[in-house]
C-alpha cells in the first residue's frame, strides 16, 4: 500500500495530517526553532542543527536566521549557499539548490499546491512539484518562488518578483509575474 509520503514525493494527492508526515514536519519545526534560537556567535551549534535539518548539504551553507521549512530532508542544497533573514523553503517535493546561489532577506521557495475545486480543496489534500534552482543564482529580496518552477544556471532574479515560470540559464528576470528582462 502507497504511503502518504510516497504519493507526496511523487506529486499525487496526499494528506499533509498524515501521522508521519505530521512526525516529519513536527521535527523539522523544532529544529528551526532551535537554528532560530541560536546567537549570532554560535556557528558551531547552529551548523550542528542543520546538518540535522538539511543533511543534503554541500560546504559552505550560511543561514541567516530566522529560517523556516515544511521538512527539511527534502532541500537538497550544493557548495557555498547563503540564505539571507526571514527565508522559507516548504518542501514536500524536492528543492534543489545549485551551487554558488545566494538568496536575499525574504525569499520564499513553494512546492505544495492545493486544488482548484473547492469540494476537493475542502478534503484537505495537497499535491507538489518540484523546484530546481540551477548554479551561481541570485535571487533578491522578498522573490516568491512558485511550485514547479525551473530556474538556470546564472541567473539573476530581481527583488520583489513572482516566479511562476522557468527561467533560462544566463537570464535577469524580474517583475510579478517575473519575465525574462535580458541575457547576463
């Protein structure tokens, strides 16, 4: 028999109050409260924590906090990553994070979605997609990345934009919603 977090990572309907997924979201919680609790100065508990949080990590992750995210284990991030203050990340699906990325204060990163009709929206079921973030991507301030939404390598988002399409590699997009403004 499927399991809710299985039909969850493959982008089926699932019910988010699923007694394991809730155990999963529960830990996740408690550890970003604990990262958010931390001083400033405490780079080697706060690194403890996530490791914990996100154990799919490359070197050189920096998280200014506070920091918040559905689960955690399904952010997978690359080398030399900076999260500015206040960022979200809900992964029910995966979140792929490249290498070289920095993200400015505000930034938030969605995966799950909820249907249209309203009787199955009333169910209280969910589904997800993906988000891949590509290599050596800035993304500014206050940028809302939707589900499913590819960004390429290179790119730059503008602050305040919308992200609800792909962005081709070596591209500045900006805007709500965000549109590919020129090649870098």
């Amino acid at each position: 028999m499927i399991t809710e977090k299985e039909k969850m990572l493959s982008g089926a309907l699932y019910s988010p109050a699923d007694p394991e997924l809730r155990a999963m979201s529960d830990r996740a919680h408690r550890l970003c409260q604990e990262y958010n609790q931390c001083h400033a100065t405490e780079h080697d508990a706060k690194a403890s924590i996530l490791r914990k949080l996100i154990p799919s990590q490359g070197k050189g992750l920096y998280i200014e906090g506070p920091f918040f995210c559905d689960y955690g284990v399904n952010i997978y991030i690359g080398n030399h990553v900076f999260f500015n203050f206040n960022c979200t990340i809900l992964d029910t699906m995966p979140v792929t994070i490249g290498n070289h990325c920095m993200f400015g204060p505000g930034v938030q990163i969605y995966t799950p979605l909820h249907p249209m009709n309203a009787a199955e929206r009333n169910t209280g079921l969910e589904y997800a997609k993906e988000v891949v973030i590509g290599n050596s991507v800035w993304v500014g301030g206050n940028v809302t990345i939707l589900p499913g939404v590819h960004i390429g390598d290179n790119c730059v988002i503008g602050a305040g934009s919308v992200v609800k399409r792909d962005v081709p590699a070596n591209s500045f997009a900006a805007g709500n919603p965000a549109r590919v403004i020129k090649n870098v």
